[in-house]
C-alpha cells in the first residue's frame, strides 16, 4: 500500500478545471480523483506508462495525471493533473 501526496500544482490545476466544469464535468473529474487515487495507492509502479526522471503518466479519463514513485518506496507524489477530452474518432 502507497501514500499518495498531491503537490500543491496538482491541486491547484484540478481544482481551476473543476469550477470551470458543469456539473456533469465536474462529476467525471470527482470520480475520476478517486480512482487515481485507488489505483496508485495500490499498485504505483505499476500504473500508467513510464516517462523519463522516474516519472509516470495514468490516465483516468477525463484526467491525465503525472506522478513518481518516492525513493522511500512508500509514497507516490502527484505532480501535475489535467483535464483532456478524449479524441473522437473519424
């Protein structure tokens, strides 16, 4: 089991995103954090894809989301959160 710590910026962007969104928007994003959380509270360095500087991208739609792995093995820190619309198909 990981501890997960957002950084400020994470919050900061997701909470901006949240009042911008309608309800039903701001429903996906709610239930979309707690899904990220789940997820890398217990498997982190196994979710999403791996990026250079330790660095993973999860995304949990409508959320992509950037976090690491701590060197103490036992936290996961949310560095950078952003609501995306999923591209449509042709």
């Amino acid at each position: 089991m990981y501890r997960v710590r957002w950084e400020r910026r994470a919050l900061d962007s997701l909470m901006s995103a949240w009042m911008a969104a309608d309800s039903a928007l701001r429903q996906q994003i709610t239930d979309a954090t707690a899904m990220v959380d789940q997820r890398l509270r217990r498997n982190a360095p196994n979710e999403g894809e791996s990026r250079d500087r330790n660095r993973r991208f999860l995304f949990v739609a409508p959320l992509a989301v950037t976090f690491r792995v701590e060197t103490d093995g036992q936290t996961v820190s949310v560095l950078h959160a952003r609501v995306y619309r999923p591209r449509q198909q042709p």
